[in-house]
C-alpha cells in the first residue's frame, strides 16, 4: 500500500451476507487497523499497529485468519511486524463481497495505491507470508532477451536501481550475456 494524504480509507473489506466484516483500514492518523463486526452490528477494532504509515511510502500489509472453535484467530502483518490477536464475538464473513481500497459499499476510498493483491485459498504460516514480504522490496525489469536489465530494491523510503548494460556482440543478429557497465544509482561500480 502506498498511502497519499487523506483520512479514514479502507485497504480490504470483506462482507458476508449476514453483514458479517472483516476490514483492513487506516484510522484518521494512518494506523493500520483490523476490525469485525460482533453478533451485535457494533463494528469493532481487533488489531491496531504501532506505526503511523507516512504518506507516499510503500508498506507491505498481510493478513490470515482462522477459525478456531467458536474464536478467530487473527494475524495482521504490517511490513515485517506481526501482530496475533483473537475475536471471540464476530459475525460470519465467509461466502462474502470482497473489495480492495474500499468498503464493499464503495465509501471511504482509499487515497492512495495498491501495487499487489495476492490471495491464498490455503492458511498460510507467518514465514510464509513474511517470505513474501521479502520478496516484494525487489523488483525485477528483463529486456528483450531476457537479460537482467534494472534491479531496484525497496528499503523504506529509500530505493536503489541497478542497472545492467551488456556487451555488444562483434556479429550482426547474435546477442552475449556478458556485462559491460553496471551503474547503481547513476555511478559505476
């Protein structure tokens, strides 16, 4: 999630049928919050993290959940911080609309963008989640050829290019995979 300037936004919503909830949003000072709404219709905050979010910085937000026994078991993970709570009293969100960067209802948009939305039909360990997490502060750019061609890796507000040029070869219609210049950031290495 990249967050621009704004209040009160929905990341994730999902509800069931019987107006069960199960959201992720950011409050009006941009903490990541993971509410249900009880057998009672109250909209309650399960989860609430620690970090502000800063405005034009990317954030990784996962989530899993599971029911256990008459609990749900949450698990909201911001960047690479867990946070484990459990909600006794919930409505049923399964068989449910899921929307992403709004409420169901299309209020409280999110100001801001959403790069990935990955989903698993499985339960997935923390690990496995925070493996994603790692994987997603670096990206990738291949040309033509298939030649690693940028690399950018994403620290917090920071983020470094690394650029690859490669050799051309001395035959017409031939191509070589051997490295001629590398820059970081605009300087040689």
């Amino acid at each position: 999630v990249n967050k621009k300037a704004g209040t009160g936004e929905h990341i994730l919503a999902n509800e069931g049928t019987n107006l069960g909830i199960l959201n992720i949003y950011l409050d009006t000072q941009n903490h990541v919050k993971l509410a249900v709404r009880t057998a009672a219709g109250v909209f309650t905050d399960i989860v609430i993290t620690d970090e502000v979010l800063n405005p034009n910085q990317w954030y990784f937000i996962g989530l899993s959940w599971k029911l256990n026994g008459t609990s749900l078991d949450l698990t909201l993970i911001l960047n690479n911080k867990i946070y484990n709570s459990q909600a006794a009293d919930f409505r049923d969100f399964t068989n449910g609309k899921t929307a992403l960067g709004t409420s169901t209802s299309g209020t409280n948009p999110l100001n801001g963008s959403i790069r990935d939305f990955s989903f698993s039909p499985l339960a997935l360990r923390n690990t496995e989640i925070l493996e994603a997490y790692d994987r997603s502060r670096t990206n990738y750019d291949y040309d033509s050829l298939g030649r690693l061609k940028t690399k950018t890796v994403f620290l917090g507000a920071n983020s470094f290019d690394t650029q690859y040029n490669y050799v051309n070869n001395a035959v017409t219609g031939s191509t070589t995979s051997k490295v001629d210049t590398i820059t970081n950031k605009g300087a040689s290495i």
